[in-house]
C-alpha cells in the first residue's frame, strides 16, 4: 500500500475515499470528508492547511507515508477524530491544542466573537469569563478580540485546564488570561464580568448515548447535562446575576436543547442569532434578561434535585 501511494495529493485522495466508504460520521470541526482529510495530511506533515496546491505533488518519505497511514487507519478504523490525532483543531481562524480531554471546538459562538458581539454589546468589556471552557479556544479568542479585556477560563477538569492553560501560553495571552478550577461560578464568588461566554455540557443523555463512535471519543463530562440536557443551562442560568455586571451579556449555546429549554422557561427572552457559518442553539442575555428567568430555573434546579 505504501509503494502506490508516493505523492501528498494520493494520500488526501486515498483518506478521503477510505473515509467516504468507511461512512465516517463528520460534524467535529469539519462539513466534508475531503476537507477532514486535506487537514489530517496536511498537519500530520507539519505543513499549512492553506499550502498552495502546487506542493500536492511534492514525494514522500517512508516514515511519513508509515505515519498517514496508521493514522488514516486510527480515523476509519477506530474513529479516532481528526482533531485527536494531530493535536490540533481551528477556531475563530487560529489554531488550538486539543486531546482528549476537551471537546473539540465547533461552536458558532467564533461567529459572534469576530463580529464583536454587536450591535448586542455596546462597550469593549473590561471583564470576561468563559464558562466551561475546555481548550480555552472561546475565552483566548475573545481575549484576542478585545485587546484590553482580562479573561479568565474556568472549567470543573483539571485535564481540560492543562490544555487550556497551554493554548493560553502558545497564544501569547497569558498576561491578562488566568485559568480556574471552578465548578461553574464556585471559583470566581465575588467576581463580576461584562461578558460571559458558555458552551456548557447540554446534551440529554440518551442522545449522547446514541452518538456515533467519533464522537464517543470526546469526554462525556463535556456533553453530558442530566436527562433532557438542562442540568447545566439552568444552573447557568440561576446563578448568572450574581456574577453578570449590570451592563453587561450572557452568551449561552444550548444547541438543540434550546426548545426543551425555552419549554420549561417560557419567560426566556433575549437575542437567538442566526449564523452564517452554521450552527444555532445560542441564546444572548442582557442582565436584566437574566434577572427574569434566573428565580424560576433557581426553582426548576430544586425540583429536580427533589425527585
């Protein structure tokens, strides 16, 4: 196998028909198989992902076409995501560390972050959290936005917060962003931010269950949300005031449990973007907005812990 495939160009070819016949799930990161397999050739060369296609032609040594193909075979074989097995996913146009530990970044929220939250944030924030943050990929990007802002990234994994705190130091962010243990607000009483980003775990657990093998790779504690997938958006939602500042937003992505949330609170108001990029499930709160709903999921969290 080795022998016939010489060129880079004949190992996106060979990755992207494995994958197609194999009935690889995407939805990682990447919306083809051609696309996945151009990135997972292309980092596992140590080469650009934008190389100009005159280098497709360009020879291979053996010990790098022994390497894409182990890995090509992790990916079909095992389902092994892409991202995991070169260390590396894009967000918002920069590339971040990933591994296991962490999910691996997708969320559309990288869309609001580059248009500056606006017209919804009216004021470069001062302060910003980014709750659940996993790799750190939300918080950084945001500390990259807003150039003055001090960040802070909190996640409940010790082993998401070592990545985190990598990608915080390769970015070169690491003098205005610090990363907290924090069992979501538990770490940061007393704080109060401008602007608050959260990809929180939303995802029931009977779907998470039912997910393809790719993403059974990815850590439940970062999917996982109780049985319809609120556990952690009403949390979030509960304790948010004491902690938003009064100027200041709420940016919380509930995916497809955004119906299931907006049924057990119909209260919930705020601005549901629509993405140009894809993506939905993203709900933005003023403070006041907040403020309505947050006693009634205060109550709702009760009465689940009561059964």
């Amino acid at each position: 196998m080795a022998e016939e495939l010489q060129s880079i160009c004949d190992f996106i070819r060979y990755a992207t028909s494995t994958a197609n016949r194999a009935d690889v799930a995407l939805g990682q990161g990447f919306d083809s198989t051609l696309d996945e397999a151009c990135f997972l050739v292309l980092r596992s060369l140590h080469l650009p992902p934008d190389m100009p296609p005159a280098y497709a032609a360009a020879q291979l040594t053996a010990e790098e076409r022994a390497l894409l193909l182990e890995r090509i075979a992790q990916r079909v074989e095992q389902r092994i995501p892409t991202a995991y097995l070169v260390g590396e996913a894009w967000f918002a146009g920069a590339p971040y560390r990933v591994g296991p530990g962490v999910l691996i970044p997708r969320s559309p929220i990288a869309e609001l972050i580059q248009a500056d939250f606006q017209p919804w944030l009216q004021d470069e924030p001062a302060r910003i959290l980014d709750l659940c943050c996993g790799s750190g990929c939300i918080g950084i990007a945001a500390a990259h936005q807003f150039a003055n802002s001090e960040v802070d990234l909190v996640d409940i994994s010790s082993e998401a917060l070592a990545i985190a705190e990598r990608n915080v130091e390769e970015h070169g962010v690491a003098d205005r962003v610090r990363c907290l243990n924090s069992d979501v607000y538990a770490g940061v009483i007393g704080q109060r931010y401008e602007l608050i980003l959260s990809n929180p775990p939303y995802v029931p657990n009977a779907e998470v269950d039912a997910l393809p093998a790719e993403f059974q790779h990815e850590p439940a504690l970062a999917l996982r949300s109780g049985d319809d997938g609120l556990d952690l958006p009403l949390r979030i939602l509960a304790e948010t005031p004491q902690f938003l500042a009064e100027d200041g937003l709420l940016v919380l992505e509930t995916g497809a449990t955004a119906d299931a949330l907006l049924t057990a609170l119909p209260d919930l108001a705020g601005h549901w973007p629509e993405f140009e990029h894809g993506g939905d499930g993203v709900v933005m709160l003023t403070y006041a907005e907040v403020q309505t709903v947050a006693d009634s999921a205060a109550a709702l969290l009760r009465q689940r812990q009561e059964r």
